[in-house]
C-alpha cells in the first residue's frame, strides 16, 4: 500500500479518531493519524495493569451523554457496562454526598428540609453578594456562601487544579451543580455507562473499523482497512501499546507512530470532570 495520505490527524482522543473514522468511512479518505503519546484514546486511555485491573491513566472516566446520536455512533464500536458514578466527601468527619444535595445539607447541620423550595431558602440565607463574579470563588461564595465553598469547593479545587479557585475562571466551578432534590449521582445525563472492555479497545475497533454500511461508497471504504495501521507498521519510531487482559492476551500488539517528542501533556483537570 502506498504511502501517500488524503488527510493527517494529530491526536488519537474522541477528537481525532472520530474524525479519522468519519473521513475514511463516509469520503472514502486514506488517513493517517498520530499522537506524542504513545497510545490511542486520549486522555480516556484504559490499559491492564499486572493484576489484570483495568485502569484509567489519566483519571476515572465515565462516558456521560443526553445525545442519542452520539450513543448510537458509538455502539457500533463497543458494548455498554452500567455504571452510575456516586461520591462521599468526609466533612467535618462525615461522608456526604458531593455535588451537595438535600441530604448533604441534612446531615452536615442536621436539618430537616424537606423540599426544594426548603433547600432554596437554605442557600439563599448561605449566600453572599458578590458584585462581580469573575472566578470560580465568586461564583460558588455567591450560590452558597462561604462556609460551604470552604468545606466543599475549596480544598477539593485545589487538589484537582492545582490552583486556587479565586485563580480559576468562573466557569471551571459553576459546572458543578447544586442540587435542592436528593439525587446523588455525580452525573445525571440519560445515558451514563462506561464501554465494556474499556475506553482503549473502543478506540482500537474506531481506528480499526471499515464501515459496516452496505452503500457502494461504504464497501469500497470497507476494502482498505486500516490504513492507519498499515502505516504504522512500517514506522520506524514506534511505541508498542497493550489492552489486552495479561492471561486472555492475543497477542495483539499494535504499534502507532509518534508525531515528535516535544513535550508530554498531563491531565490538569479533576479526578472526575464535569
Ligand atoms: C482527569 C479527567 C477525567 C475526565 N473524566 C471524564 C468523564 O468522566 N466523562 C467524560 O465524558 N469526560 C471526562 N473527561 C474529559 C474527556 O477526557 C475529554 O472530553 C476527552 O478526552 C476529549 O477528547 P479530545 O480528543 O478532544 O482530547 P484528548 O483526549 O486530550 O486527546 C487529544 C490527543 O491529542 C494529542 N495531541 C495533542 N497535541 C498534539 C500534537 N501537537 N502532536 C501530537 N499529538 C498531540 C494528545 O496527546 C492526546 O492524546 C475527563 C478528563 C480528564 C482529564
């Protein structure tokens, strides 16, 4: 197979390989896609450790939509684990839930609200005037107060960002809801599952993938499979990349090729992001 490309993608995320899978299959496109790091996914790349647990690298991601379209596009490439993320903060030496919620409230003062219009009031007695809301302080002293941004906000930011949140643009923190009902998941999209054999062998078969459509355009796309990869086997500098379970392993070994080596990026974003 020649060498030559239609269309050069750089980064191998949910940005680049969506597209590259778009490209080939929908404009019949050869194209060859790279990243700096030394595998594929992005930063929701999943890998098998010695003990067989699949970790996420660059911190826990569950996949979280209200697009069925793009649920749909998606599972056409993998399979679909239920997962509903939850979490406890200790506080004041006890575990609640986090984002705040009613029962947050309730057991952190041992109040008794009932309803969202109790917890409304709550908040607002909690909350202080800010006259312009720049940071991320600004906007949660402005929702809750200070007493609640100190115990929840705070501390919590400035692990996750390295920054204090009178640092961060407003917005960073105002994506953190509040909530004056009692869910207390993390997230609360129609769709929250995370891919069943992991976020990498989801982008493997997105790379890997010759459309499965019966157009004539699709099955002509269908025939060059991979061009990516056919490139890649024939780079020189190469970093080999595993997702298979060790003990189920195939053997599948894929090498990628690297852009350059300028520098490595690292996740400067929470444990969980919104
Ligand atoms: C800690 C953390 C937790 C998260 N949790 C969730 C979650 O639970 N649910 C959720 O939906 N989202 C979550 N996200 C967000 C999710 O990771 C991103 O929305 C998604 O990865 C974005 O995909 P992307 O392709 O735009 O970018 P990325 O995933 O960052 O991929 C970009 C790729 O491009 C490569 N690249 C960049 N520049 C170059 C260059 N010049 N040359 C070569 N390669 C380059 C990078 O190495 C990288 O691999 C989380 C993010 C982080 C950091």
């Amino acid at each position: 197979m020649s060498d030559r490309y239609d269309t050069l993608v750089v980064g191998a995320g949910y940005a680049g390989s969506v597209m590259a899978e778009r490209l080939a299959s929908e404009a019949g496109h050869r194209v060859l896609v790279i990243d700096r790091r030394d595998h594929i996914a992005g930063n929701a790349h999943d890998y098998y450790d010695e003990h067989g647990v699949l970790c996420h690298k660059y911190g826990p991601h569950i996949f979280h939509t209200n697009s069925e379209k793009v649920v749909e596009y998606l599972s056409r490439f993998t399979e679909w684990r239920p997962y509903e993320h939850r979490v406890l903060a200790r506080v004041d030496g006890r575990l609640v839930p986090m984002p705040i919620n009613r029962t947050t409230v309730n057991e952190l003062y041992g109040l008794g609200l009932e309803t969202e219009e109790d917890m409304e009031r709550f908040l607002e007695s909690r909350a202080e005037a800010v006259e312009y809301i720049r940071t991320s302080e600004d906007v949660v002293v402005a929702k809750v107060g200070r007493e609640l941004y100190e115990k929840f906000f705070r501390g919590y930011t400035r692990k996750q960002w390295q920054r204090d949140p009178s640092e961060l643009h407003s917005s960073v923190c105002a994506r953190i809801p509040i909530r004056t009902n009692v869910d207390d998941r993390y997230f609360t999209d129609s769709f929250q599952k995370i891919p069943v054999d992991g976020y990498t062998a989801m982008f493997e078969r997105i790379l890997e993938s010759p459309s499965s459509g019966t157009s004539p355009d699709r099955s002509r796309t269908a025939t060059r499979r991979s061009p990516w990869s056919s490139r890649a086997r024939r780079a020189t500098r190469t970093t080999p990349f595993r997702t298979t379970r060790p003990g189920r392993s195939t053997g599948a070994t894929r090498r990628w090729p690297r852009s350059c080596r300028t520098s490595r990026s690292s996740a400067g974003s929470p444990a969980t992001s919104t």
